[in-house]
C-alpha cells in the first residue's frame, strides 16, 4: 500500500504545478506508474522469498548432516532436533504462501 501511495504521491509533484496536462492523461500516468512499481515490488518480494526459502534449505541439509555424527551429546542432539523442527516449520509456511 506504501508503495502506490508513494507512487501517486511522485507523480502528483511531478506535475503538480503544470497547468497544461490533460487530467485523463495524468490519471493513465498514474495508472502505469503504480503497475510498474506494483511490479518491482513483487519481483524484488520474490526474490527474498526465494533466497529465504535457499537459505532454510541449507540450513536444514546442515543439521540433518550433524544429526548424523556419532559424537553428538544428547543435549546437542535435542538442541539440533529442535532447531531442525522450527527450520522446517518455517520451510513449510514459505511453501503454503507459494501456494
């Protein structure tokens, strides 16, 4: 919502002061000024999305791989277990908002 306030708000100053534009005109501006930041925002939202989503991924690889050692104390383990539990959680609420 921020992003289309500002947006109209730019624009707005942008020609605020010319008397000459044709209001029709200055509302399919706006109009295309906030799909192409309506745009922006939602490939640069995608984009942390994923790279939270990678970044979960790899950390999860990296405690079932610890997980496997042998010399792991059971306070360790349980500790990894439940950090592994809440990595997964999160992974798995990326995934629904995905969908």
């Amino acid at each position: 919502m921020n992003v289309i306030k500002k947006t109209i708000a730019e624009v707005a100053n942008e020609y605020n002061n010319n008397n000459e534009v044709d209001p029709v005109l200055l509302w399919d501006t706006i109009k295309r000024r906030i799909h192409s930041s309506s745009l922006k925002y939602a490939k640069e939202k995608k984009a942390k999305m994923k790279s939270k989503e990678t970044n979960l991924e790899c950390d999860i690889l990296s405690l079932q791989k610890k997980l496997e050692e042998n010399n792991l104390s059971e306070t360790d383990k349980t500790d990894t277990l439940n950090e592994l539990e809440v990595k997964t959680l999160q992974l798995e609420k990326i995934c629904q908002y995905q969908t």
